[in-house]
C-alpha cells in the first residue's frame, strides 16, 4: 500500500512496484487509508509524512495501536531527513524511513526486508 498525497509519488510508486509484481493499493491521505488498511490488509505500507488531515505519523499510530494491524510493517516516506523526523517515525512504530525522492532499489529492498518470503 502507498499513501501520499503526492499523484506524482503514488504513481511512482505504484508503478515501480506493479513492474515487480506487486499488487498495489493506493490512498490520497490517512483517513482514507485506515479504511483500505482494513479491508486490504496490506502486506507492508510505504506513507508520507507529511499529509492533510491525518498525518504519517498519526496514521501509523493508529495501524500499530490496532492488533490486527501490529505486525504490518510500515515505512514512512519524506523528503525531511532529519534525525528528529526519523526518531519520531520509530516512536510512532515505523520500521524504517525512506527519504524522497526514493529509488525503486529502495522500495524493493524494503519489501525484501519487512515480507517473509513464502515458497
């Protein structure tokens, strides 16, 4: 899942990640997601911090304080780089923390390492 309020950055990623096989949902901000969350339920969720009414960092509370959600992984996404920015995503429950403009290499290294490979 990727949520931005960025068409530009949902599309990227959207279509980096569909290249790969991935099927991808998208949402414009965090209200939005909750409910996709839910009904989806995502394997891993890239989100950008910085969005209208409901924040990255308030969304990803909110998936990680539901136990049906704990143990989806979640990178949050921002152009921000700051040590600041990157500690709250932790505290917040992010498992890591992608700078923008990201590459597809780093979109793909981080399913690799947050999905559990089934064979």
């Amino acid at each position: 899942m990727v949520i931005d309020d960025s068409k530009t950055i949902r599309r990227t990623a959207e279509t980096l990640l569909k290249k790969e096989g991935c099927e991808v949902i998208t949402a414009t901000d965090g209200f939005e997601a909750l409910a996709k969350v839910a009904e989806h339920r995502p394997d891993i969720i890239f989100i950008d911090i910085m969005m209208p009414r409901l924040d990255g960092y308030q969304t990803c509370a909110l998936v990680k304080n539901n136990p049906a959600f704990r143990a989806t992984p979640v990178i949050m996404l921002s152009s921000k780089d700051s040590l600041f920015d990157r500690a709250r995503g932790r505290i917040v429950g992010s498992e890591q923390y992608l700078t923008k403009p990201f590459t597809r290499g780093e979109l793909l290294d981080a399913i690799r390492r947050h999905i559990r490979q089934t064979a």
